[in-house]
C-alpha cells in the first residue's frame, strides 16, 4: 500500500496521533510516526507552542525532515497542524512525494517554492470556526486554486486538534470523516 509519514501537532506525539496512525496501519499503510519532541506531550496548544518557541521551530522542523531522509522514497507527507510544516515542506521540495495530507493548517505555497508540485495530490482538512485554521484558510484556497490534484474539506466547528481522541477538542463525527477521506485518498496513490 502507501508509505506515509505522518508528524504531529504541537502537543506532541499523543496517544491520539498514535492511534490514527494505528487506523491508517491497520488499512494496510505503512506508517512512520516521528517524534520531534523527543517523547514530550502537552496538556494545552499554549505549553506545546511554548515549548516549541523555546526549542525553536526551525530546528524541531529539521529534526522532522532528517527523519524523512532516513526512509524510503515516494512517501505521502502528513501532517496535523504544527506538524503541517515539515509535511508541507517535504511534499512541496521531495522529488519523490507522492502526495500531502495537511490537517489542521495549511501554509502559503511560496513558503517552500513557486508552485505546487505537478503530480502530487494534496488534502486540506480544518474546521470553518477554527480561530488558528482561519489563518490559514486564504493559502489554503490558493493551493487548491493552484492545482486540480488539490481538495480543501471544511468541517462545522471550532475546535482545532479535532481528530485527536485523546485531547478535549476531539470531534468523534468530523473525525470519522477526515479518516474516510484520508483513507480514500491513500488508497488513489498508485503502488510504485
């Protein structure tokens, strides 16, 4: 099936992150999880960002992308919000990406090119209410303005790590959803 590597948001590597990528494994992907806070997790988004400020987010971004060179080619790059970064970053710069899963934030195309990459599929996932995915939802729109291999999915809501069963925001419908959606789209990738 689909090698996918899957970063998480900035309340670390939770047991919610772990369990969708239990959910995409058990469909038969091969899933790489990294760790890019060395096994720290936060109660709140505000102890995770400060934690990321102090550690610096270039350099937690860079552990992220060493991970990818480690692994093998032609990989699905996801990401949930923070996380989002790297995926973005690799799914736009890897020559060998297969495609990109972007929950919970979505960055300006320019961030990492000119364009975005003819041959890669590419899902957006946020809430419309979401206070931090309306910040990104204009370079989301252009992305999938950009490039007819491009779905922007918008669910009712506010809460924004809302697929994460293990925190207070989990949205158990919408989640359901996001996975059906991710499934289907790992399942397109044609096997290399």
């Amino acid at each position: 099936m689909t090698e996918v590597v899957l970063y998480h948001h900035v309340q670390g590597l939770t047991e919610g992150v772990r369990s969708f990528a239990d959910e995409l494994r058990q469909a038969g992907h091969t899933v790489h999880a990294p760790d890019m806070f060395d096994g720290r997790t936060f109660d709140t988004i505000e102890e995770g960002m400060a934690f990321a400020r102090e550690a610096g987010f270039g350099a937690l971004a860079e552990r992220g992308v060493a991970t990818a060179e480690c692994l093998g080619p032609a990989a699905v790059y996801a990401g949930f919000s923070f996380g989002v970064m790297v995926a973005q970053q690799l799914a736009q710069t890897r020559p060998d990406a297969r495609g990109a899963l972007l929950m919970y934030a979505c960055l300006p195309i320019s961030e990492f090119g000119d364009a975005w990459p003819n041959g890669v599929s590419v899902q957006v996932h946020g809430k419309d209410a979401d206070p931090f995915f309306a910040e990104d939802l204009e370079a989301a729109q252009a992305l999938v303005d950009s490039t007819d291999r491009a779905d922007l999915f918008l669910y009712p809501g506010d809460e924004h790590l809302f697929a994460d069963p293990s925190l207070p925001a989990y949205d158990a419908a919408a989640a359901a959803l996001l996975t059906e959606r991710v499934l289907a789209f790992l399942d397109r990738i044609p096997v290399s």
